[in-house]
C-alpha cells in the first residue's frame, strides 16, 4: 500500500522503514529536509510540503502522522483536513489525548475523511521488534488498512500462546487490535503508559533498597553490598518479575553501575496525568499509578538512585531525555 508518513524522527523514521521492508510504497514528509532527502535515497516518494504530498497519489490517499501531541498534530490535521479529498484517511499514531481524537473524528467526517488513532508502543527498537498497536476508528476503515498494521506489528514471534485462548481474531496475538471507535486506541494506549509509570516505578524503588543495604546509617553488620547489575541479569532469567523493562535496566546498569549520565530528574510526557484524570472521572481506585506520577514530579526537587534508573528505562526504550537541569 501507499502511504504518506508525516514525521521522520525516532519513531516515525522506524515506521516508515518497517514498512518500506515490508513492501509499501512511502511518501515521506518531515520539515527537517535532510531527514526527507535520506527516505528519498532508500527508495521512499520524496514530498516537499503538506500540499505536495497531496499530488503523491493517484486515488484514495492514507497519511499516517507521526509528530508530538498538541500543536504539532493539531495543525497538521487542520491542514490535511482542507486539502484532503472525501475518503482520504488520516492516522494518529502519536500519544495523543482521547478526547482530541473524538473531537478530531467528528471534524474530519464532517469533510468525509475517515480518522485513525492508533496508540503504538515499541519505542525506538520497533523497526526491529516491531510495534504493539491499539487501533481506535470505523470498523470498515481498520480493516482496510490491515496490511499497514501487519507489517508493523511483532507477528507471533517467540511469544508463548496463551493457554485457553480460542478468540477468532488472531489480531492480538500478532500484535494489534481494534480497540473500538474513534478514541478507544489512544485510550488503550493511555492506560497503557500509565501501568507503565507504575511498572518501572516498582523497579526503581526496588533497587534503590538494594542499593541502599550498604548505607552507613545501617549497623555494620546488616549491610550488604549488593552487586546491581548481577541482580537485574539474574531476575531477567526464570524471575517472575522479568520483562523488557527489567532488560532496558540491566543494559543500563551493566554499563553503568551508578548511572552517571542521569541526573534522576524524571520527565513525563502527560499518559500518566491522564490516565489519573481517567480514574477519577470513572472513580476506579488508582493507588500505584498516581503514586507513580507524583514520584517524577517529586524527583524534579529532590533526586534519588532510583529516579536515574528510571531516567535510564524511559531512555532506553524510547530515547527520552531528562527535565534539564
């Protein structure tokens, strides 16, 4: 299939890779010319604007945008949504908020262009493991653009099939569903981030305690001297609590022991607030994950071993950099 990819930085230059690997024709827009010019020498449509990247196609036209929630996005749907033709279909695959994307659908069918949002997790090393999707949008139109979703997805990969699983829909287990209408993608997908702020807050404050066993406030028979990196590799193998969160500390600390290069100021990318807003707007309990969010707040004053490690996850999956200092 032909789609036009807006956005060629981390995550978007790996979708539109993956997917020309996997065959599909891309158009490839970024502001950053260069970045445009090195798609174009790998066999990707050069497109020098917005407009031009209209004249790239000859029926319908897909264009999957992959630029940070807000203004960036908001402007380019704006755009799109004018220049656009009656059928033309336009993909969020950034973390933008739900309740945008509902809004945005109503717009664009106004226009009779159809909306995807699609919340995609797979950070940085998508292009290589390929990416888990959450798909919010018209059921025709999802199944439509099934290819697109197939080519960036893990496939089954090594990944256990679940005992008892006997759903029809394959789709999960390659890596995507449907979540429903417009909106329940990047809902999914908030939630998702949200149990992640949790997960790695988890890790964090647990090796903070290993690390602290050698403190001098302790009586000198008690302390310990806990060799980080080998507990991280030894719980990556047979652990209940392994996971490629785990994994991206082991990285971390194997390089690093006392992560160095992070100051412990924890950045946010707001999944984690909205995620909160969710549960008091549903009033559904939420004690580990607001925990989670107000302890990066937190580490914007007052740092700890604990918040470089979670500097050190965000970076390793996602190339996520730090508050400045």
């Amino acid at each position: 299939m032909r789609l036009a990819v807006i956005g060629l930085g981390r995550m978007g230059g790996n979708i539109a890779r993956r997917l020309m690997q996997g065959g599909h024709e891309i158009v490839a827009f970024d502001r950053n010319k260069a970045a445009v010019d090195e798609f174009a020498a790998d066999g990707a449509i050069a497109a020098a604007s917005l407009e031009d990247t209209i004249t790239k196609f000859d029926g319908q036209r897909i264009f999957w945008i992959m630029l940070p929630a807000g203004p960036p996005t908001e402007q380019t749907i704006e755009t799109l949504c004018k220049i656009a033709s009656p059928g033309d279909i336009i993909i969020d695959g950034g973390n933008t908020f739900y309740k945008d994307d509902i809004r945005r659908a109503a717009s664009c069918g106004e226009c009779k262009i159809h909306y995807v949002d699609v919340g995609t997790s797979g950070g940085i090393w998508g292009l290589e493991r390929g990416y888990c999707m959450m798909i919010g949008g018209e059921k025709e139109i999802v199944d439509a653009l099934d290819p697109i979703f197939d080519t960036l997805a893990p496939g089954y990969g090594s990944v256990v099939r679940t005992k008892g699983r006997a759903a029809p829909d394959d789709r999960a287990e390659r890596g995507y569903i449907h979540a429903g209408p417009s909106g329940a993608g990047h809902f999914v997908k908030m939630v998702h981030n949200g149990i992640e702020y949790g997960l790695m807050q988890a890790y964090a404050e647990g090796f903070d305690i290993l690390k602290g066993k050698a403190s001098e406030r302790l009586p000198e028979d008690q302390r310990f001297t806990i060799d980080l990196a080998d507990v991280a590799e030894v719980w990556r193998r047979g652990s209940v609590i392994s996971s490629w969160l785990l994994d991206l500390s082991a990285i971390a600390l194997a390089k690093d022991v006392e992560l160095g290069d992070f100051t412990g100021k924890v950045s946010d990318s707001g999944e984690g607030q909205w995620t909160i807003d969710a549960a008091m707007e549903e009033a559904v309990p939420a004690y580990v994950l607001s925990s989670a969010l107000f302890a990066r707040y937190r580490s914007r004053v007052d740092t700890t071993f604990g918040d470089k490690l979670l500097s050190a996850m965000r970076f390793g999956f996602g190339g996520h950099v730090e508050i400045p200092q």
